[in-house]
C-alpha cells in the first residue's frame, strides 16, 4: 500500500521539476499519475500514521496549478500577444462572479468555509487557462493521451482483482477511518465504506485506483473518449485502425465501466460510442448500435426476470432508493433557487455542507452551482459547457490530423459526462476535473492560435520578444 504516497510524491516532485524547467507537461504528468490515486493516497497515509502530513500532501494539486499558471502567464504575457476567445470571457466571468459571493453578505458560512466551497467550485478555471495560454509547440498530446490510457489499463487490472477476490482494494487503505477523521463521514453500506460502492441489490460495485465507483466510471467515459479519437485517422474519409496498445486499452474501458456498475455512466460510455460514430459518419456503427440496442429491450421484456430487471425497472420508473434520493436532492435544490434565485451563498450545497450534513439540493452539479450561487452561476456554467461543444463540433471538420484528434476527445469527453452532471457533484472527480478543463483550454488555445498565425502581428511580436 506505501506505493499509493510513494507514487502520488514522486508525480508531484517530478512534476514540479518539469515546471521549474518550464516544461508544461511536468503539470500533466502529475494530474495523470498522481490524483487517480488521491484518495488512496491520503487514506494509506493516515493508516501509516502520517495524519499531521495529510493537510500538506491534499495541498500539492492547488500548489503545482497555480505554479504552472504563474508560468503559463509569465510566458504567455512575453512570447504571444493574448487575444480572447469568447468562452475565454465566460469562463473568467463565471470565476469573478463566484469570488463576489466569497466577500458579499451572503450565505450562513465564515470566510474560510467560502473560499473553500470557492475551491470545489471554481477551481477548474485555472486549469482551463493554463491549457488556454501554455505553449502548444511543447506538449505532445498523443503522448498525453497514451499516458491516460495505460492509467485506465493499470485500473482495469486492479478492478479485475477486486472482482475476483471479491474485496474492495479500499478496505485495505484506510479509506473509512480516513473519511471518519478528516470529513467527518460515518461509515454506511454493506461493506465498512459507504452506499456509493454498492447496488440497491446489495453487488458490490468497485472504484479500483479511483476515489469511489463515480468517479471511476466518469475516469473510464473520459479514457473511451481518447482512445476513439486515437484509433481513427483522417485523411479524406475517416479510417479506424485500432493497435494492440488501443485494442488493450478499450477492452480495459469494458472492464472498468461493468464494474464501476454506475448506471449514469454506463450510458454515458454508449453514448460517447453513438456520437463517435455520428460525427466519423459511420452509418454501420449506427445500425448496429440501433439493433443491439432494440436486441436488448426485446430480451429484457420477454426473458429477463430476477433482480436484475427489477434493478433496470426502478432505476427506469425511480422507484429504487437511489434514485428516489437524486429526485428529492433535486427538488429541494429547485425549490432554493426558486425561494432564492441570486443565490444562497457558498458552502449551502455541496461538499462544504455535505461534511457538517447540511447539504440542500447535492447529487447534480448544475443545481449545487444553482443553490449557491444562483441562476446566474447556473447560466454560465451551462453557456461554457454547451460553447466548449459547439466550438469543437465547429472547428472539426477542417482540423487536421493530430487536431483533429484533439477536438474530438474533448468533444466526446464534454458530451459524455452531460448525465454524470445531472447525478452527482462531477467538479469533485479532481482527475476528471483536472484532465477535462485542461485540455478543453488546450483546444481553444489551438484554434485560436490558428486564428493568430494568419496575423502578422502574431509573429512581429515573437520575433520581437526572442
């Protein structure tokens, strides 16, 4: 278990190396290596009796983003002349926006418990702006993208593990006591750990590496997303020739979404494969989705009985626990932002009054961004959302090869994680978070560094500078 610190340590120490050196990708390394074992980490921590260090290891990720943004924007301020993109001004909008509610009369919370409510809800637009503004000549981005897979590999195989041993890889890092201590958090379930690594039935449901099943299955949406747009080249038309490394790896994304068993998830996962195929124009994929699909509707009305179709039936009519608790989530989340439509205040949804058990309206992104900062928060997280898509599905068709590939892992990943939006706090997922708004800045950065180099201004003021 001492790997998990070990791992976690170096990725941050090596990364900060990469960064001293001005390297970008020292911030990459870290996001992919280090915080899919965050969890972990802190938990085998305080199992070997290192609690007085913890405060200082869950620092590190806020710590080594903003020393890259301090780089990025040293860089970006001498070598390029900035000029904004419109979801640029959106994205800096909805960050001033919720810094006003840390400062205004709003709200039950102390200043501390804003700023960080302030963290878990708007952190990812630091790491939206330094994809936007670092050097794309220095990162790599299929090697990126190879990294992210061979971690959903290495997921795969623990999760393989648990499910044959049967035992949660949590029940051995401490994961509850850790929880207990530093989040207040009682120990519920089956299991020691809680109801998130559980089905209604009882089956257990599995995290591997991961922080719990969510945020495993939202890791595995984002890794098929990459590794769709690795397999597929284009040239005239669109070709699709997977190696032995992206055949592994897609069978791994099976493996971890079937025992991730997150319902959500599971139909992002196909329909992150539905949209592949749409925007490649593949009309046999599209057929063939349709008829499995049809397929299994047939089964499960004429053969399947048991738990499983009672499973499938409640989670359909939201009649099973789980889902009847998103539907009052929602409802009291709905009834605030009527009540108070400006707002709440930070920290009145989500995981600031989660730990004191004081959440209203939780379990869906868009309505704890609502709850605290009102319709209007709500608005722009939304307008940032569906513009990141827009831009993309926009710039697709002409983008060439490797940018091509780019949009459309960004594209797919955006739309597969629209319904683990609407069931949980996706924000909180810091892998997902982290790798997602970083390479949605990357994109926007490109095609507008696209935009830049038609300008001769662009390159007098390179050249100028070296």
């Amino acid at each position: 278990m001492f790997l998990f610190p070990l791992a976690y340590l170096f990725s941050f120490f090596y990364g900060l190396n990469k960064l001293i050196k001005k390297q970008i990708e020292g911030l990459l390394a870290y996001v992919i290596v280090g915080l899919p074992i965050y969890m972990n980490t802190m938990s085998v921590s305080f199992m070997y009796g290192f609690a007085a260090w913890i405060p200082v290891m869950q620092s590190l990720k806020e710590v080594i983003v903003l020393i890259s943004a301090y780089f990025v924007f040293t860089y970006a301020r001498v070598y390029r002349k900035i000029k904004f993109h419109h979801i640029d001004i959106l994205v800096a909008l909805f960050f001033v926006y919720t810094l006003a509610f840390v400062f205004l009369p709003v709200g039950s919370y102390s200043f501390l418990n804003k700023a960080l409510a302030l963290k878990n809800l708007s952190f990812f637009p630091f790491l939206y702006f330094i994809g936007r503004f670092c050097n794309s000549q220095f990162i790599n981005i299929n090697k990126v993208f190879t990294f992210i897979v061979v971690v959903i590999m290495i997921a795969a195989c623990v999760v393989l593990v648990e499910r044959i041993n049967y035992q949660h890889l949590q029940t051995l890092t401490g994961y509850s006591n850790y929880n207990a201590k530093f989040f207040d958090t009682d120990v519920n379930g089956s299991y020691g750990l809680s109801w998130t690594f559980e089905t209604q039935s009882g089956l257990k449901r599995f995290a591997s590496i991961f922080a719990n099943p969510l945020d495993f299955s939202a890791s595995t949406v984002v890794a098929l997303s990459i590794i769709l747009s690795l397999i597929t080249y284009k040239t005239k038309g669109f070709t699709i020739a997977p190696n032995s490394f992206e055949t592994m790896g897609l069978i791994a994304t099976v493996v971890c979404i079937l025992f991730a068993a997150s319902r959500a998830s599971f139909v992002s996962y196909f329909m992150v494969i539905y949209f592949y195929a749409w925007f490649i124009k593949r009309t046999k994929i599209l057929l063939y989705f349709h008829i499995v699909v049809l397929v299994t509707v047939i089964i499960f009305l004429y053969f399947l009985e048991g738990d499983l179709y009672d499973y499938v039936v409640n989670t359909i009519s939201f009649e099973d626990s789980s889902s009847i608790g998103h539907l009052i989530e929602w409802a009291n989340g709905i009834d605030a932002m009527a009540t108070k439509p400006l707002g709440m205040g930070l920290g009145e949804s989500g995981r600031v009054s989660i730990a004191i058990k004081e959440n209203i309206g939780g379990e869906n992104q868009l309505i704890i961004i609502g709850v605290q900062t009102g319709v209007i928060g709500l608005l722009l997280y939304l307008s940032i959302t569906i513009a990141i898509i827009k831009e993309g599905v926009k710039n697709l068709k002409n983008a060439a090869e490797q940018y091509w590939k780019l949009i459309m892992a960004v594209i797919l990943i955006k739309i597969g994680l629209i319904i683990p939006l609407f069931t949980a706090e996706i924000e909180s997922y810091i892998y997902v978070s982290y790798i997602t708004w970083f390479l949605s800045g990357y994109m926007i950065n490109l095609i507008q560094s696209k935009k830049e180099q038609e300008s001769p201004v662009s390159y007098n003021n390179i050249a100028t500078a070296q």
